[in-house]
C-alpha cells in the first residue's frame, strides 16, 4: 500500500528550491543593491519639504552660526587692539624673560597711586542706597555710615586736577592711612572716636577715702538685706 502515500512532487517546490541562495563554506554572500549604495537615496525622499519643526530648527541653527560668527569677529579686533595699545611697562615682567624687579624699593610703592573715581561713586551710592543699608544690616547688624566711601570718592575728584607726582604722593597717603587703621583688621575707631588728648589726672585721689565709702555701702546693703 505504499504506492498510495507517494505523489508526484508539485511544481512549487522546485522554485521555491531555487529562490533561496545556496552558500559554500568558501563563498561570501553577495550584497544586496541596497546594500552596495548607502548614500544614494530615491528622488522622492529628497524632493520632500521640511516639515515645520525641521524648519525651525534648521533656521535655529542658521542663526546660532551666524551669531558665533559675529562673537568671533569682534572679540579678534578687540584682542589685536589691546595688545598693540598697552605696551609693557618697564616694571612688568615680559613673557619669556624673567620677572624684573620693581623700579623701587621705597615703603610708599607698596600703595597704589591711582584711584577710580567711577568705583568710588559706585561704591558710595551703593552704600546709599537701601540695598547697600541692607547689606550692612545683614552683615554688621546695624546702618552704618557712608562717609568713608564719599571721602574717596571726594578725593579722587580732587586729585585728578593735580600735577601727577602730587597726586600720586596724595593718593599714596590716602591708601597709607587705611593701611594703619585696619591693617589688623577691623578698627576700634568704628565703635570708639579717637582719644586727641592723653588722660591726665588718672590715679591721684584719697584712695582710703574711697575705700571707706566702698565698705559703708556694702554694710548698708547687707543691713537692708538682713531686715
């Protein structure tokens, strides 16, 4: 009865057979056309118009590169500006050499001689203003004056109408006196005025006198305590 279960084989199943690629042990696959060129893409992908989010980030980029360009078009001529503008001073130290030393050696170099009026103006309306009393407030824990900062401020316009030397020497004294006055931190002259004349007369007095005085007192307090 075997003749009965074996059929003819039908005519899809050698073409099904034949689609598929037979591969040797030595042989490669071959690369689909697709495969072969990556970068070439249909016509109609290309032709496609820009949806509006591409739109607006393609415009976004347009304008963060135009603005990178103008940053670094300005900030090249300021550079070349400065550095042909400032030549070296005799005191600083040029770039490959060593450090040279400073012109003077005297105690007064080591103040600065040139204030900024501009900062001193600032300095002071800051103080004046409610912003700058809250920050005394917060830090210091009262109001505090501003006298100090329109000194300097007052100063600077005066010294810019003086001869250099004398404005430098002015300036040099001005920074001399603050370097006393906090130079180990804060004054006792923020709190105390300044004593002008030396106490006289401290010690001289009928000490027996006063100690009697002392002990008739803390005899009559031990009394109204004991009643």
């Amino acid at each position: 009865m075997g003749w009965l279960w074996r059929s003819s084989p039908s005519k899809e199943e050698p073409q099904q057979i034949s689609s598929v690629p037979s591969f040797s042990d030595n042989a490669a696959p071959q690369p689909s056309p697709a495969a072969e060129a990556p970068g070439t893409m249909p016509s109609s992908s290309q032709s496609r118009p820009l949806s509006r989010k591409e739109q607006a980030d393609a415009e976004f980029n347009q304008l963060l590169e135009s603005l990178k360009a103008d940053v670094s078009r300005t900030k090249s001529p300021q550079q070349s500006s400065n550095v042909s503008e400032t030549p070296l001073s005799p005191s600083s130290p040029s770039p490959s050499g060593p450090p040279q030393p400073p012109s003077s050696i005297a105690p007064e170099s080591l103040y600065p001689d040139s204030m900024s009026c501009r900062s001193a103006f600032d300095y002071a309306f800051f103080c004046q203003s409610f912003g700058g009393q809250f920050v005394n407030v917060y830090r210091y824990g009262e109001l505090r004056s501003c006298s100090e900062h329109w000194d300097n401020f007052w100063l600077c316009m005066k010294a810019r109408g003086m001869a250099d030397e004398e404005r430098k020497k002015v300036i040099r004294d001005h920074y001399r006196k603050k370097a006393i006055k906090y130079k180990t931190g804060p004054s006792s002259e923020d709190v105390w005025d300044l004593r002008r004349e030396p106490v006289q007369h401290a010690f001289q007095g009928d000490f027996e006198a006063l100690e009697r005085e002392m002990k008739a007192e803390e005899e009559a307090s031990r009394n109204a305590g004991g009643i």
